[in-house]
C-alpha cells in the first residue's frame, strides 16, 4: 500500500547550521507531496507541497524537490533557526482521488542556540 | 477566525463512557477528513465527506466509532464504549476539493484521555 518513510529524530543542531531531513515514499498511483510541519502547542501546518516530477517546494527558507526516480521528497534549509524547532512530517496525497494524506511517523527537530 | 475549529479541545472519559467530538470547517469547503494522532506517531486517516456523504472509513475505525455530517457542514465524531487504546489526538480538517485547490486545512484537534 501506499507509504511513507521519514528519517527518525529526535536530530539536534546548533542554530545556522545545515537541515537534510529524509523523506521516501510508495504510491501506487502519482501523488503530490507534503512537508507538514507541528509546533510546540498548535496544530499541524502546510509548509510545502510538489505536486509533480521536479517541482520544487519552498516556504520560509525551506525546500524540497519531488524525486520520481528516486521516490524521494527530502526536505533541507540552509541555515536554521530556533523557531524551527518542531515537529516536522513528510506526507503523501493522491489528488483526484480521495486525496486523503498518508503521513509518516515525524521527525522531531530541536535547534539549539 | 475562519479556520478550521473542533471542540472541546481536550476531554478525559472513564473507560466505558461514550464521548462525542464536534468539528466545524472552514465554511464552503465541500471534504470533510478525520484523523487520529497517538505519541509518536504520525496522524492516520479514519474517514472522510464529500458533503454529507460518508465516502471511505478506514479500517483503524471500528464499529464503536461513528462519524455524521448531517447537512454537509459541521461533522461529529463518536466513540461507544471507550477502551484506553482510544488516546488519542483526533483532528479534523476541511478542503475546497476543487480541481487545482485540494489543501487539507487542519483544525487544533481534540485530545482525548480515556483513563
């Protein structure tokens, strides 16, 4: 069945320094793909989306490239803040269909300043 | 505010007791979705609406829960016979479903304790 896998947290990084967090799926049709993100206390939220092969998702200084060919969405930003510290889950929808949104498990992210 | 709202927000229950959640979408949003979020995890899908009709329940929903969406506005959810397995977040949201506009808007969530 359709599927995501994301890497496991806790990740601890210093402020400034670089994110890669990895993200793969399994879909049986052509899904578009999410990066959802869930503060401290609040409810989940957009960050990003792709919804083909190639696009690039972006949102407040975070990016994220749909990868057919590698069945990957990984998400990175190049200098990180406090405030992104969060939970952080990558998601899959097939769009045109009954576009319900299969998450991954999360991955917790604590910046340190 | 015209978010996504739920209510109440958090509910403690004995096991046994029947409890009921309510959400309200962002108005003229035609889907309807139900999720449930335990520790750790990732939300899963339990059932969805187009309107008020219940299109698909996942098998996570057994027969002790039931969801309505009476006028294809506000939509209950409700648990018989809660069990401490049903701790849980639950959490609603809403979409416009309209060819180029398909994002789910995610209501705060109702976190439920059955003790």
């Amino acid at each position: 069945g359709d599927s995501v896998t994301q890497m496991e947290g806790p990740v601890t990084l210093s402020e400034e320094a670089f994110l890669t967090i990895n993200c793969t799926y399994t879909a049986t049709g052509y899904p578009s793909l999410f990066w959802y993100v869930q503060y401290p206390g609040e409810g989940l939220q957009l960050l990003l989306k792709a919804t083909k092969a190639d696009d690039k998702g972006s949102n407040k200084g975070f990016e994220a490239t749909y990868r057919k060919e590698t069945t990957s969405f990984h998400l990175e930003k190049g200098s990180v803040q406090v405030s992104d510290s969060a939970v952080y889950f990558c998601a899959l929808s097939l769009t045109n269909r009954d576009d319900k949104i299969i998450f991954g498990k999360g991955t917790r992210l604590h910046i340190l300043p | 505010d015209t978010g996504v709202s739920q209510d109440p927000r958090h509910k403690i229950t004995k096991r046994g007791q029947n409890v009921t959640f309510r959400c309200d979408p962002i108005s003229e949003h035609n889907r309807l979705y139900w999720y449930r979020q335990t520790l750790g995890q990732g939300p899963e899908f339990l059932t969805y609406f187009q309107n008020e009709a219940q299109l698909e329940k996942s098998r996570l929903l057994s027969d002790r829960f039931s969801a309505e969406r009476p006028k294809g506005s506000f939509s209950t959810l409700e648990i018989q016979r809660t069990e401490q397995g049903d701790s849980a977040m639950y959490l609603c949201a809403s979409s416009l479903a309209s060819p180029g506009d398909y994002e789910q808007y995610f209501g705060p969530g109702t976190r439920l304790t059955v003790t």
